[in-house]
C-alpha cells in the first residue's frame, strides 16, 4: 500500500506532540518508547524510522513545546495594548491553569532538572529554544518601555511555575504566581 508523500512527517509530527505531552505529564525518564508508540498504535520498531533515538526525540518533543510557546507568547504580544506586552505574557504563564496542567504547559518549568542532565544535542535544542524565549521577553519589556534582564525574567517565571506546583497549600501556590506578575510588570 502506498502512502501520500507527507505520511512519514505526519507520523514524526504525532510522535513529537504526543512525546511532548506525556514527557511533561511524567518525566522524561518514565516515558519508554515501546509504550509511547504503542498509545499511538504504531509498533515499537517503526519508531527508528522516524528517529535515531529517545534523546533525539526528547531535543524535538521538548523543543517543539517551546518552539509552541513562544509563538503563543509572541501572539499575546501583538495582540496586547501598548505598554500591556509584558503583562500579557507574565498572566497567560503564571497563573492557576498553567500551574494546574503541565502537560500542556512550559517543558522548562516541568522539567528543567532532567533537561540540564541530557546530553549536548537537547541541551543545545533547549538552549536555542530558551534563547528565543528570552528575545521574546526582551521585546516585551522594550515594547512596554521597561528596563530588565529577559533571561531573569524567564528564570523567575519558570522556577516561579514550577514553586507553585510543588507548594501544598493552595493559598500561597497562588500568591506566589501573583506576586512572580507583580515584580515582572512592576505593578
């Protein structure tokens, strides 16, 4: 049987997002191969025709996730009233359904500790990755006429996020979400 010429890249794109998921969802190290493909109804072999290995897959799956983020980030930005840039973008990352649902969340903020002992190929995706991030960020503060480090910025929102979900107590899960927007946005 013979597939339409963009087969194999719709089945690498279904990896990817679904590996994107449940590496956020689990941890890295928890999602094996054989199962992910089973969930997808593939075979455990046709995996390396897509890809060469799991740490292959974790640099697309993951970079893929913050690729998807700062296009989200970067809409919020031309979408925001002048001087509202920043404010937009700290609301939509640090807040209660963010902090509720990581598997749709930021790869950072769910798994930074298991990025950082990868070897070089995801750290350098990862890296690249946080680096537009922190363009991102940086154009917000310069749109919003504000001074600051975007790379401090991405750091306090990300251990901000991930503080948040590991804090018992509702409460001061949220308060620390909303005070991470007041002293991003200076509000």
């Amino acid at each position: 049987m013979r597939y339409p010429s963009d087969h194999k890249a719709e089945i690498a794109q279904r990896i990817v997002s679904i590996a994107a998921l449940r590496f956020r969802a689990e941890g890295l190290a928890q999602v094996g191969i054989a199962n992910l493909m089973a969930d997808l109804g593939l075979t455990h072999g046709g995996f390396y025709a897509h890809f060469g290995s799991k740490e292959e897959l974790v640099a697309a799956a993951c970079g893929e996730a913050l690729r998807q983020q700062n296009d989200r980030w970067r809409q919020l930005l031309a979408q925001a009233p002048a001087g509202e840039g920043l404010a937009a973008v700290t609301d939509a990352y640090l807040n209660i359904e963010h902090r509720d649902f990581p598997d749709s969340g930021c790869a950072l903020a769910a798994l930074a500790g298991e990025l950082a002992r990868q070897g070089a190929p995801v750290r350098g995706r990862i890296a690249g990755e946080v680096g537009q991030l922190t363009a991102t960020l940086a154009q917000a503060r310069a749109q919003d006429g504000k001074e600051g480090d975007a790379l401090l910025d991405l750091a306090l929102m990300v251990g901000c996020l991930a503080l948040a979900r590991l804090v018992n107590d509702a409460d001061r899960s949220r308060q620390l979400l909303e005070s991470a927007r007041a002293r991003l946005t200076d509000k």
